[in-house]
C-alpha cells in the first residue's frame, strides 16, 4: 500500500481508507448492514477499530458509497474465483494442413488422412491452398481443390468457414462433429 492508502498492483485503481476525499459516505459494514451516512473520519475509525479497510466502492454515488471490508482477503477470493475459472476453461488447438494448386490425388489423399486424426482427436483444422506466382490471377483454382476435399472430410467434421482468400492463401475452417448423447 502506498502512502495514499491505494494499493499497488496491476491495473489497481482502488481508493481506500485515507485516500478516500469525500467527507461524508454511505458505509456499508461487512456483513451487509447499512450503517448509514457517517462522516469520513468516523467511519476510518469504525474501519480501523474492526482491524478492516475502508474501501470506496461507488465514487460517483451522492454521497458517495463506502464498504468496511478485508480488502486483502477480498482480493485473494477475486484471484482464486479467476484461477477457477481459467482451469476449467478448455483450450483449442488448431492444426493447419497445407496444399497447392497443382498437388496430386494421392498426397491430397495423405494430407486428408492426417487432418481427419487430427479431427478424431477434437482438434480444429485449417486447411489452406497456398497460391504461388501466377495462380494469384486465378484464385478459384485453391477454391476448387478444397472444395475437392470438403466431401472426404464431411462424415467428421463440420464446415465452420467456407474457403475464403486470404491474402496469398485460400482457407477453409472445419471442426469436428457434435457427438449425439446416447439415450
């Protein structure tokens, strides 16, 4: 804590205890009860005598609003609440399989078998047509090879993006299909 009273920490804007410039607040005790509107300098005293802080919770409030609470200890359960909520979060991954205008039926063939594990295994895919020299003047020609292999990949997967150019590039998003729940 500062010799403001505000605490130090990222992106920390909390005003509290003696940094508070109001000279009358609205105090709310910590276990919900209204103690009314207090001046400044007893509600500090309330606040120091519990051992809590004064924390400001609604500035623009007339009068303005001001919470007695361990401020600390409410900042560890904020930052437990976000640690909580980032592990149950589930991260995907997205593997990019590469072609090219003029690729052979049968490496079109090897590079659909892997982006079809790669969907087995929940993964997204992108599938991307790379245009090289003069193939920029006719990107249709990326567009029909991947409309060439959406059939091979349809039993698996889902269409989330349709090809689409991208600069040098022609793109095709697919994820994998929504397993039915057994009755």
């Amino acid at each position: 804590m500062n010799k403001h009273g505000k605490r130090k920490g990222k992106g920390d804007s909390v005003i509290m205890n003696n940094a508070i410039r109001a000279q009358e607040l609205r105090v709310i005790s910590e276990n919900k009860g209204q103690l009314g509107i207090l001046p400044r300098n007893e509600a500090l005293e309330i606040a120091e005598n519990e051992g809590l802080d004064l924390v400001l919770i609604s500035p623009d409030a007339k009068p303005p609003v001001a919470k007695i609470m361990d401020y600390g200890k409410y900042k560890y359960q904020q930052e437990k609440k976000k640690k909580e909520a980032r592990k149950n979060q589930k991260k995907i991954e997205v593997k990019e399989v590469k072609f090219s205008c003029k690729i052979a039926q049968n490496d079109i063939d090897y590079k659909v078998k892997h982006a079809r594990e790669f969907l087995e295994k929940g993964k997204h895919v992108k599938l991307r047509v790379f245009l090289k020299g003069r193939e920029m003047a006719t990107p249709q020609l990326g567009v029909d090879v991947l409309n060439n292999i959406w059939p091979m990949l349809e039993d698996v997967a889902t269409l989330e993006k349709a090809p689409v150019q991208e600069g040098r590039y022609i793109s095709m998003y697919v994820v994998p299909k929504k397993e039915k729940k057994k009755k």
